[in-house]
C-alpha cells in the first residue's frame, strides 16, 4: 500500500498580491500546510505528497518558490503535474530537483511508490484554461501501464476527465478524455485517476475507471447547474485529500476547517 496527501489549485502568487483582488493565496496555503503539519499525527504515515495542477497563479518564479518552501514543510516525497495556470519553464525550473522532472518536453513522469505506480501526465495548453493529452503523454501512459505488473495505478493530471455540470468550468476541461480511456481499458484492473481544476469533490467513471477531484487550498465554486448561473469562486470550503491505495484503502477529502467538537454521542 501507499499513503498519499493529495492537493490541488493552490493558485499561488508573490507576497503581497491578492489573485483576483481577493485571495491572499501565499497565506493561505502557509495555513493550510500548518494545518496538515498539526494533523499528521493522526493522518498516519504519509509516503507522498501528490499536488495535481495550478500550483501557481501567475506563472512567476516567485509564486513556486513560495510553493516549494511551503509544501516542503511537511517533509514528504513530492510528486506535481502541472494545471492550466502554470507556466510550464517555470513549474520546470521551480521544482528541477524532483527526480521525476524532465529536463525538456512535457512534465510526464512515472514514480513507483511502495506498491504503487503513480503516473503524471501534463495537460496545460499554455494560454488556455482547458487541457489535452497529447499522443506523447498516451504513449508514455501506455507504457507505464503495461509495464506496471501488479501494482496499484494512481494517474494524476490537472483537468479531470468528467463533466461537473459548472458550465464555465466545463468548457475548459479536458478536450480528449475518451483517448485516456481507451489506453486505459487496455490495462487488466480499474485505474483511479485524481484530478484538481474544479475546486471541489467530484466523483465519476471513466468507462470503468473511478475518477476523483480533490478540492483547492485557496477556493471552490459553487454547484449551480442552471443555465445562467454566475460565473465566480467562493472563498470556501477548501481542503485537500487522502487517499491509501492499500486493500480497502479510500479516497478520503481534509477539509482544513472542522466545526467544534469533538462532542461524546
């Protein structure tokens, strides 16, 4: 088995800027990180921390400098793919230590984690806010998987592979998803397949394969399914994710704010 902390759409931007005049997304993530370093005890052993996209806002050197000190803090492996509002030199550059980062090309990986098999696809289109898996990633994906033996599949990519019924976050999702199911299906078991985007827990199948988004560190959007629904964020809930790939292991969201308690029932 393997134990990850899952986290997604951290939107960070330099000190002292707020992303869209409203978050000071910097400190919001020192919080949450915070909050994850008091929990750990009773998260149990961590093995990963897994981010899946827009670790930063802006783009700017500073922003995943700011990212790296903080996800750094909680003293786990790190694996990160890169989501719609990252610049892809500069996510490159930010975490070039990382053993999984490529020095050219597309930021896809394979990392095998206990008896796991993570694997990282990149679906930024630089300039756009919807993703696509190129041939390059399928290909690299299929190799992974048929070279995989028995081991647990997580895949991990920014724009998930399912609608959410918010119309404005569905129009820049993933544009391919039935080409990730295809090489998927050719893999003997389910594959789970964690995504970030849409600020919120969605869950879904692809054919037959479970997929999941973790909620944001800095935002979420409001379920509203009606044909005008404003077009916004809200400055909460947010929270990040746990999932244990271990036999009768689950996909489980943090949120990083509880109400009071704990009361005796």
């Amino acid at each position: 088995m393997a134990r990850f902390i899952h986290l997604s759409d951290l939107h960070v931007v330099p000190e002292g800027q707020l992303v869209s005049g409203q978050l000071d997304t910097a400190h919001l993530l020192r919080v949450a990180i915070d909050t994850l370093i008091h929990r750990l005890d009773a998260i149990g052993p961590v093995d990963a921390v897994l981010v899946t996209g827009d670790i930063s806002d802006d783009g700017s050197a500073e922003s995943y400098e700011i990212a790296r000190r903080e996800l750094e803090r909680l003293g786990h492996r790190l694996l990160v793919v890169p989501g719609n509002h990252d610049d892809r030199e500069a996510f490159r550059a930010g975490f070039s230590n990382l053993p999984e980062m490529r020095r050219t090309g597309l930021i896809d990986w394979i990392a095998d984690i206990g008896d796991t098999r993570v694997i990282g696809l990149d679906t930024l289109i630089e300039g756009k806010g919807g993703g696509v898996l190129r041939d390059e990633s399928l290909a690299l994906l299929s190799e992974a998987l048929a070279a995989a033996g028995g081991r647990q599949i997580l895949v991990a990519l920014h724009h998930p592979p399912l609608r959410t019924g918010i119309r404005f976050m569905d129009a820049i999702g993933l544009e391919n998803p039935d080409a990730l199911r295809l090489v998927l299906d050719r893999h003997d078991a389910p594959v789970r397949v964690l995504a970030g985007h849409v600020h919120g827990v969605y869950h879904g199948l692809l054919g037959r394969h479970p997929v999941v988004t973790a909620p944001s560190c800095c935002s979420a959007f409001a379920l509203d399914l009606r044909a005008g629904a404003p077009v916004g964020f809200m400055t909460g809930p947010t929270g990040c994710a746990l999932i244990d790939t271990g036999a009768g292991g689950v996909w489980t969201e943090l949120p990083f704010h509880y109400g009071d308690g704990p009361f005796a029932f």
